[in-house]
C-alpha cells in the first residue's frame, strides 16, 4: 500500500517535536488526531514506528529509517509549493536560518541585514539550535539553511543527501585568569600542566567537553570539570575571577574581548602539527534558490572578515 504522505508528516513532527504532544500544538490537532494518525501509518507500514513513554517518544529503527526518507520527501515538496507559489503569484519568500549561539552573534547579524536592504519584502526566521540538531529540519524544508560545527573528538553528522559547506576553521584557545604577581604563562602552554586546575566547560556529552576529554585522553589524565555551562559568555566570566580555566572558541574571545584573563595556544596539535579547532559548516540542500545562494555567499563573506576560511570542501 502507498504511503499516506500528510501522515509521513506527522512521523516527521512528532520527530522532531520530540513528542506526540508538542508535534500536536505545532500543528494544531489533538494528542489523540495524531495518535490515530500514528497508527494507521504503522498498520500501512506493517510495523512499529515509535515507542511511547514517559518522557516522550522514541523512534524504532524502522521509525529512524522512515523519518530519513520522510524528511527528504517533505523537502522536496515544500521546494516544489515554494516555486509554484512564487511563480504564480508573486507573494514574498520566506528564509529560515538555524545556528547555534556563538554563530548566531557573528555571523548572521550583518549578512541577514544585508539580504534585508537587497530584498526588503523577504520575510526572515532564525531557529536557536545546539548541534549536531538541525539535519533533519533542512531536509524536511523547515529550514532553509543550517549553521553548525564540528569539535575534534565528535563524530561527523551523515548528510544524507544535503550539502554541508566549511566556513571557517575556529581554533580552541586556552583562557586562564590573570594571577597579580604570579608568572606570566608562555605563548604555547602544556595541557598536561593543568591536569590538576579545575575546568570550566560544557556538562557531559556536549561537544567542548567532549573535545576537551579527547584531548586529555592521551595525555593520561581525566580533566576536573567544576562547573558546567554552554554558555561561553558566563565561561569566561568565571575564569576571570580565578575559578577555572577553559577552552574557548577563537571568535568567541575575538567578539567578546574579555577581561581579568589570558589568553595562550595549547601546545598539542594532531599528526599535522594543526592545533584543535572546530569546523564551523552551513549545509542546506541540493538545489539552493538564488536567494538562499545569496544569503549563503553573505555568511561566508562574514566568516572571511572572522579569520581564514578552511580549504574549499563539501559533503553531500
């Protein structure tokens, strides 16, 4: 039996939402409608999709596989409406851009203020998203454009069947608080020196804490992580009063300039000799509007004014 695709959506929502409930007020139904909706997919499907429980839903492996090509398929369509409705009718586009925070603060700003004065009655969306989520949104067409990244010691986001361009290459810095009258720490400091210095960084499983754990690894120690936060803002802020130290993005420090801390390369880098930094990559799919390609070229200009951009690669 062919596949329902309105019911196709609601596997993807309820993906995406997390639960029945959130995926039913994002589509204004019922819990039950899309419960029922549910079930007949999976009768059609011949299998179960989704498990249900206290603290929402997870998805079966048949569910993960369905959602995958659900996605596509969903993207696929709403390019196909946005052409025609544009075509007949002239009505203003609409861009949805996701990034995480720090991109969010550097990079967009200024390249959708730019789009903004060349296309005054497009309408602009932007989505706060932590990676490695936001993938499936690009492919179901809730997202135009994705910004996200990449820490060494965290594996690489499958792409299946978008495009992910680099940006920018982020170096990761050591930042230390200043000691009055204590030693000046060299240019390049160990990472084994401060095995026993508390750490400021990202609760378990977040991307700097884990990059920060892999780089520690070989080094024989386990770092002391003392107080969690994803928030580089408030992370430099307690290394300027003296309770830790950190690791932090290059444009973070760049746009924030902080006080009351030093700032030093890790003397550790691979095979190559390169010094840990993460990738920051836009991705969207394969055929991009020439608006969304201009927006695109907006927010690549504005990683060339951070620093150097990465050799020219893309997955797709």
């Amino acid at each position: 039996m062919p596949l329902d695709v309105a019911r196709l959506q609601v596997l993807v929502e309820v993906a995406h939402a997390g639960s029945i409930a959130a995926a039913a007020r994002r589509m204004s139904f019922t819990p039950s409608a899309l419960s029922q909706q549910l079930a007949k997919l999976e009768a059609e499907v011949g299998a179960r999709l989704v498990e249900r429980g206290p603290l929402g839903i997870r998805l079966s492996d048949t569910g993960k596989l369905l959602v995958e090509h659900g996605e596509r398929v969903l993207g696929e369509l709403r390019e196909a409406e946005a052409a025609v409705s544009q075509r007949l009718t002239g009505q203003p586009q609409h861009v949805a851009l996701g990034t995480f925070a720090t991109a969010g603060t550097v990079l967009v700003p200024a390249a959708l203020a730019a789009l903004r004065r060349d296309h005054p009655e497009v309408q602009l969306s932007l989505r706060d998203l932590e990676p490695p989520d936001g993938y499936g949104l690009v492919a179901s067409g809730d997202l135009d454009l994705l910004i996200t990244h990449r820490y060494p010691g965290m594996p690489s986001t499958p792409v299946r069947g978008l495009v992910r361009r680099n940006l920018l290459i982020d170096p990761l810095r050591l930042v230390l608080p200043v000691e009055p009258g204590g030693p000046i720490p060299r240019a390049e400091v160990d990472l084994a020196a401060l095995a026993e210095r508390p750490w400021v960084c990202g609760g378990l499983g977040v991307p700097n804490r884990v990059c920060l754990e892999h780089l520690a690894t070989p080094l024989g120690f386990r770092p002391r992580v003392s107080y969690e936060t994803a928030d580089y803002a408030l992370t430099l802020a307690l290394v300027g009063v003296g309770l830790g130290v950190a690791l932090v993005p290059a444009s973070v420090i760049n746009h924030v300039r902080p006080a009351g801390v030093v700032v030093r390369d890790l003397a550790v880098g691979d095979h190559a000799g390169r010094r840990p930094a993460r990738e920051i990559c836009i991705v969207h799919r394969r055929r991009p509007a020439a608006l969304l390609q201009q927006l695109i070229t907006l927010i690549g200009e504005a990683a060339i004014r951070i620093g150097s951009p990465p050799p020219a690669r893309a997955a797709s």
